[in-house]
C-alpha cells in the first residue's frame, strides 16, 4: 500500500503529493521541521515539539497554517493511515510558494505557509545500535549562527554525516571555538566520575525535546547534571559518551575519532538512561 503523505490540507499517496517549484523551502531553506516519535502507535513527547515548533515559526515571523489542535489531529490520522507502529512523523512548514523567486519575504495575507506531513517506519526501541554503541568523528562547526531555530537548513549537517561515513564513522560531533556543539542531528553528552556534562542552552544548539526529558528523568533518579562546554580531548577521556535525539532516543558512543570511550562498549548511565527513557514514553506517549 503506498504511504499517504498530508500536503497543505489534503491525504495523499505520497507520488501523488506535490509542492510549487516556487516554494521557498525549496528555493530559500525558507522552512522549520520538526521530528515526533511514534511508539506503539502514539506520539512521544508531541507537546514538547508543538512548542518548539511555535517557536521556531515566532522567530523567523512565520505564520502557522494550522492550529495545535489540527496539528494533532493530523498526526493521529497519518499514523491510522499508515497503520504506523513504530518510527516517526516528519512535519515541514515554508513561508509558502509565491508567484516568483524573491529574496524579499512574501506577504503572508497573499502567500500562506506551506505544510507538508510524512510518515517513516523505523525501529526505535529495539535499535541494534544502542546497543553495540556508535562511533563520531570530531568536525568544525561551520553552520549558521542560530541553531536554537530547527530550520531546514541541513546541508552542513549532512556534509558531516558523509564526512564521518568516509571515516569509517557513524556520526560527527561538531566544533566551535574549542567546545563540542552538537551532533549533525542529535545533542552530545559525556560522563565523567559520574556526572553528566552536555553543553547549556544557547543559540549555539538546538534545544531538544529529548534533550530536555532525559536531563529531568536524570535528575529524578539523582544523577549529577553539569551543563557546560567540554573539550573534544575531555570527551575522549570520559567514562562514557551518548547523544539524544527524537528517533534515536538515548545512544551510546563507544568511539570518537580513534580514540575508544571509557571501556569501548555502551556504559551503564547511558543505558539505563535508554531504559528509563523509554518507559516512560511509552507510559506518556498520546
């Protein structure tokens, strides 16, 4: 069965879903983008994304299409159409398709956003890399100064992922003036003498939702959270390493550039992050 995509109001099969050439997110990476989980069949952390979603769309004055509550209704739909178990839902807004390329921002009264839905099936919970553990190579962060807005502007990020395939890697960590940032798409964590240290919010990263839960879940269980910079030699050195992010949740990195992590296999406070992770989206998921 083709998988029936959502486009600017309408199901569709997905080679059916089509967009103007003239679409700024085509032309401009004139977009924002968010990624939801899908567990059992329900959305993990959606009030979480909603959020950041209006966000994103507030800072670059972009208007919403759509209301929270329709939001909502057309993820539920998609994953009934699709019959979606477990992977994610990929949602994409642009400031729309105006009559002709212009750097100038359309006026929203004649030109509305653009919004476009799409499932992915994906194992989420039972991934074998969570638990063999990846490895990332270290990169200089070349990208925009505003990373805080999820926008669509991924061409950087995916030179990165390329850069660390060619290594022989499975991801990047990216950085800026001495400091990790991020991953190409995922926020970068080390711990050390128990204590986990991921860098504080900033325009420097994007704020994620999975960032954000697994930082309070640590917290409750009493683990020591530092949020500040690290140095790619301190993360070499640490006693564990993992990033999060929506579809990968909590994962394990064994391995920056050559040198192994801590024992060089997942460590204990990144699994049991994983795992009390996990429970408690399934228990919250909608």
């Amino acid at each position: 069965m083709s998988r029936i995509v959502y486009v600017n109001g309408e199901y569709l099969p997905e080679a059916e879903a089509k967009i103007s050439v003239f679409d700024r997110g085509f032309l401009m990476a004139d977009g924002v983008y968010e990624v939801t989980s899908v567990l059992d069949g329900k959305l993990v952390d959606f009030d979480g994304h909603a959020k950041r979603l209006d966000r994103s769309l507030t800072e670059l004055d972009m208007a919403n299409p759509v209301t929270m509550d329709d939001l909502l209704a057309i993820h539920r739909e998609l994953i009934l159409k699709n019959d979606l178990k477990e992977g994610g839902i990929y949602l994409q807004i642009t400031r729309g398709a105006p009559a002709d390329r212009d750097f100038a921002f359309p006026d929203p009264a004649e030109t509305p956003s653009s919004i476009v839905l799409f499932t992915q099936e994906k194992n989420l919970a039972n991934a074998p890399a969570a638990q063999t553990g990846i490895s990332v190579i270290s990169i200089d962060d070349l990208r925009w100064a505003r990373r805080d807005i999820k926008t669509v502007q991924l061409l950087y990020p995916s030179m990165g992922k390329m850069m660390a395939k060619k290594a022989g890697a499975d991801d990047a960590w990216m950085v800026e003036d001495g400091l990790v940032t991020e991953g190409t798409s995922n926020n970068a964590y080390i711990v050390k003498g128990g204590k986990i240290i991921t860098r504080q919010l900033s325009n420097d990263i994007l704020h994620g939702i999975t960032r954000a839960a697994v930082l309070r879940l640590a917290k409750e269980a009493q683990m020591e959270v530092e949020e500040r910079g690290f140095t790619i030699e301190e993360a070499k050195e640490s006693d564990e390493a993992f990033v999060t992010s929506a579809t990968t949740f909590v994962q394990p990195v064994v391995r920056i550039d050559e040198a192994e992590v801590g024992e060089g296999k997942p460590g204990r406070i990144a699994l049991r992050l994983r795992e009390i992770y996990i429970d408690e989206a399934r228990k919250k998921a909608i």
